[in-house]
C-alpha cells in the first residue's frame, strides 16, 4: 500500500471480477490468502448472479486484521453476455435486457461494467452482433473490463479473441472523445490466477466507496497489462510520475520469504517464524508486536490449516505477507452414508492422526431435535465408528440438520461440524420419485405454475435420472453455455462423495445442463473431472405442460461400481425463466444454484 503524500490519495493495486466457492471459484480461505499475497489492496467478489460471499470474505479479512478492501461485486447474466455489478447495495437480478440490468444497478447505487466483451463463449452474441458497441457508445455502461487475464486464453493463436479487440475498440473510443473508466480482472476461479492482471486506482481513502469514485466518477484508474498502461490521460500520467515506487513496492514484495518452523506438544503448537531475505522488521499482524515466535494454544486450533499475516515496513510503503500453518488437527471427522444389516445408515467415522489414544472421549450428536451423547477411546492412527439408523434420521427427501461435537476427556472442544444431511436410496425400479420443493427465488413472486419430481433406476450398465417438470409457461430460447438462464435443469453427481473438512468443494465433480432447446435437446457439461470425458445421454418427451427429461450415464464414467451400499452424491435444480430472466430455481439441496459446493449435496444410496 502506497500513500502519495504530494497527491493527497493512495496508490492501490486491485482486482474487480474473482470468484469465490459461493459459485464456481475456489475455496475462500484460499481466494482471499492468495489475493493479499499478491499484493492486492482491493478486490470485488463477483460471483455469478450472487453476492453472497462478500460478508464472508470481509469478515475473514477483518478477523485477521488485514486493510485489504472487499467491494460488493456480482457477474450478472445478461442476454448472451456477463456484466459485472459493482457496489450495489442488494443482489442483482440476472435479465434478457442489459437496459433492465443497468437500470436496477443504478438504482441500487452500483456501477455496471461489460465483462469480457469479447470472450468466446459470449462473442457472437456480444461482440460480433455489436450489442456491446451499441450499449458502450449509448452510456449504459458505467465502464468496460478492458483486460480479463481468463478471456486472454483465447488470444493464442488468434489475435480476434480476448482482450487484443477490446483494447482496439477502447482505443477508438478515446480517439472519438469518449473516455469510459477501465478495469481488470482476472476472473479467477481458481486462486493461484490471482496476480496475473491488476488494475490501479488513486483514491483518497482506503474504503469501497472511494475506490469505486476514484474508478467510475472521478475516472483515474488504470489498466496494466503485459508492459501497457491503458486508461484515461490525466490518470496514465500520475502512474507513469510514480510507477517507478510501485515497481520498487513489488520488486520488493518478491524478496520476500516467510517460514514457519512448526512444533508442538499436547497443549501448544509454536511457530518459529524465519526471514533471512528482508531487511524491514517482522510485525505479526493485527497487534503489531514484534516477534520471532508465536504460540497457539490447541483450543484456538480448527482442523484444516490457518494463515499468519507479516507487515514489512519501509519509509515509503508497506507489504503484507501471509504464511499458512499447516496446522492440521489431530482428529479428522469424515461422515457418510452406508448400509448396514440391510439398514441405511449414517456412517460417522473419526480418525486420530497424532497423539496417544484419546481416552474418555465425548462424542454429541444432534439430529434435528434429539441429542445423543457417548463416551468413547479413540485409538492412535485408527478410526473409530459410529452408526446413525434409519430409524433416528429421515430419509426420502427430508432436510435433516445434523451437528457432530467432539470434546476430549477435559471437555476441550477438538472438532465440530454442522451438516445438512439429505438421503434418498434408489433401487433398480423407479416408482420411488422424489419431490422437488425447496424455491430459491430472486424476487417476490412464488412460481407456483412449476413442479417437480425425479426418480431413479439403475442396471449393471447405467444409472437413468427422470425428471418430470410442469411448467405453464415453458421459456426457453438459448443454446450452449447459456441455457441454464432459460428453464432447464443443472444437475450434479459425486462419486467421490467429498463431504468432509468444513464443506470444501468436491475436486471431482460432474455437473451438466439439460434443456429442450431451439435446435433440440442438448447436454452442456459445467463441470467434469480434469481429463475425464463424459457422454452421457437425454431425451425430452412433452405432454401439454409436462416436460420429461431422461438422463443415462454409464457407471464407468463414474467409476462407480453398481453394488448394495454404493454411495453417490448428487443434487439438481430446475431453473425458472418464464420469459422474465433466471428468475430462481427448485432444488433438492443447496450446492449447485448459489455455489459449486458438493460437500451441501444430498446422497444417493443403492439398495
């Protein structure tokens, strides 16, 4: 973070378009830990058609005390495009007219910017058709997201792709007079894409709504990118006056090398921290003491891993490092279900990693409104079980709140986990369906004109999903990529069933589109395993208003083998148009419509 003291405003280097796992980015903890080590002083949080991350990321940042500004952003689907909202003071419906969009922004007091303009997916219908053009020249944008580091993949090779048009196109706007504020964004899903592409603003203060003046009213901010300054004049002139510190900041900023040497004991875990490249001093952040050495006592200690944050100081500038702990807990909670004695169970297993055998352990269960409580030893490198019957937690459908609580023998917390725990077992018939009723909506209305319900049936060969919707006012005019806008169905398996350590998102997932398109029925895959190809099949039959989609995949694609107990994890949702935009969605579960997060999924169990 740079003050310009003769300027009277800050010199910040910031990120206006990452991802997060609240819709198909990467975990958090990891987005946010990556960000400020890549210098960034601010950044938006702009996940897909929601902003629901954003309180989460602030309160992480705050909670470690670190300066870095979170400004409320949301990647708003539009017709054929992705438009970014930025600084609203509520979510953003997703339309078919970019006029409907920018209006809600403004009204909400955000700023709209055009995404990626001219990316592949969205390039014949926001670029080639100059819908963008038209609506940039025409004011409804508040600015253009000159340089996105993911849309910059499709320049390989070919020069009419990516950034290089949008850069041209920006070009031929100032020569026309006109000088529309500029970002960047990386786009990021995954955290390591962070730090790629960065965007720097001069505001006067360290907040949100300085940043966005500074970048949309006061229009001084400026894209950097492979050597080039693009943006307005008056602001390329102050970066080039002190580009020279910035530069000094980062070059900096790289010397830097944080260790944390780790040992522990029953009762602590001490972290010797090692910097022989740096000569500022090491300040632990947020006391600001100075320390070589830091000891955590092991009831602040969660499983998983924690960061620590350093502030390096010089006379000009200051640089934020973090280092991870890697402080893993002792015990591991993992939980499933399984079949046992012919009986569906839930499988609870707890695994002791480091120490001695936990002796008088107190394992607590709350299944919705009862509460179990044993007392147990945990042996060392074992795992011990627990069995939760049919008979305590419901099955078929039925929203199920489970909290597992493990204490040692002194009553010390040592790991605790809240799940929404959803169960359907599925034979080789499929009269069993299964009703779909949980709205999630983005406006007032209740789509009461849409049902729906799915049932299973597998052979050696295949698993066969059928999902009856009735919808009365069927909309569907997109193909490809987009259809998910328009009524269709999203729909998720896990065959690695990853539901442990706090809801991390599941690495191998397979989700798909499903829809009754213009050009007929299609399957668009979201998401699939990296070198796993996927072709499963659907057809779409139509009575009146009911529309039946049937779903095969083979289980070797799944790498599942169709036995008595095999588990699968699985969700779907039927989005809902109606001629009006991605109005909501009916899902079985959460963890598809708000966030690719396949630990909130259901279970599929064979019978």
């Amino acid at each position: 973070m740079i003050y310009l003291k003769n300027e009277q405003c800050y010199m910040l280097k910031g990120d206006l378009h990452i991802h997060t796992e609240y819709s198909d980015g990467d975990v958090l903890d990891e987005v946010l830990f990556q960000s400020v080590n890549s210098g960034l002083d601010f950044l938006a949080v702009a996940d897909h058609d929601t902003s629901k991350g954003v309180p989460f990321a602030q309160e992480w940042l705050k909670r470690k005390g670190l300066p870095t500004i979170v400004i409320k952003g949301c990647e708003v689907t539009g017709p054929g495009c992705h438009l970014l909202a930025l600084g609203c003071d509520e979510n953003i419906m997703c339309s078919d007219s970019i006029e409907n969009i920018s209006e809600e922004v403004h009204k909400k007091n955000g700023f709209l910017c055009a995404a990626h303009p001219c990316w592949s997916r969205t390039k014949k219908t926001f670029w080639d058709n100059r819908l963008f053009h038209n609506c940039a020249e025409d004011g409804k944008f508040d600015g253009i997201e000159l340089i996105n580091y993911s849309a910059n993949y499709d320049e390989d090779g070919n020069a009419k792709k990516g950034n290089i048009p949008v850069i041209e196109y920006y070009k031929t706007l100032q020569k026309a007079g006109i000088n529309i504020p500029v970002t960047v964004g990386s786009d990021a899903h995954m955290a390591h894409e962070i730090g790629n592409v960065y965007m720097i603003a001069f505001p006067e203060a360290c907040n949100s709504d300085s940043v966005l003046k500074t970048i949309f009213k006061d229009n001084m901010a400026v894209a950097c990118w492979k050597g080039e300054i693009y943006g307005p004049p008056a602001a390329i002139a102050l970066y080039k006056e002190y580009s020279a510190l910035f530069n000094e900041q980062e070059n900096f900023r790289k010397l830097i090398h944080c260790s944390l040497a780790r040992q522990e004991n029953e009762s602590d875990i001490i972290l010797k921290v090692t910097n022989n490249n740096c000569p500022a001093k090491i300040y632990f952040d947020p006391e600001l003491e100075l320390i070589e050495e830091c000891t955590f006592k092991r009831s602040s200690i969660r499983s998983g891993y924690d960061s620590i944050f350093f502030e390096f100081e010089t006379a000009e500038f200051s640089v934020i490092r973090g280092v991870i702990t890697n402080t893993e807990s002792r015990v591991v909670i993992d939980s499933k279900p399984d079949i046992r004695d012919e009986q569906i169970a839930y499988r609870i297993n707890i695994t002791n990693k480091h120490f001695k055998t936990l002796d008088n352990a107190k394992l607590l269960l709350q299944i919705n409104d009862k509460n179990y409580e044993f007392i147990m030893n945990i042996d060392s490198e074992k795992s011990s079980k627990y069995d939760i019957l049919e008979d305590d937690i419901l099955l078929c459908g039925k929203k199920n709140k489970l909290k597992i609580s493990l204490f040692d023998r002194s009553d010390l917390l040592i790991d605790e986990q809240e799940l929404n725990v959803m169960i359907h077992a599925i034979s080789n018939d499929n009269n069993d369906y299964l009703k779909l009723e949980q709205y999630v909506l983005k406006d007032e209305k209740r789509d009461d004109d849409v049902e729906a319900k799915t049932a299973f049936c597998y052979d050696d060969e295949e698993l066969t999903i059928t999902t009856i919707v009735k919808d009365n006012y069927f909309h569907q005019p997109y193909t490809g990529n987009m259809t998910y806008v328009g009524d269709s169905i999203q729909l998720g398996l896990d065959p690695q069933c990853s539901r442990a350590m706090f809801n991390m998102k599941a690495m191998q997932t397979f989700e798909y589109q499903l829809a009754l398109t213009p050009e007929g029925e299609q399957i668009v895959s979201n998401m699939l395993p990296v070198g796993v190809v996927s072709k499963p099949l659907l057809n779409v039959s139509v009575d009146d208003n009911l529309y039946t989609y049937t779903f095969k995949i083979k289980w070797k694609e799944l790498e599942i083998k169709p036995e008595t107990g095999t588990v699968l994890g699985f969700n779907i949702i039927i989005n809902i148009n109606d001629g009006g935009g991605r109005r909501g969605w009916i899902q079985w579960t959460p963890g598809i419509g708000d966030g690719k997060r396949a630990a909130d999924w259901g279970w599929l169990v064979l019978k």
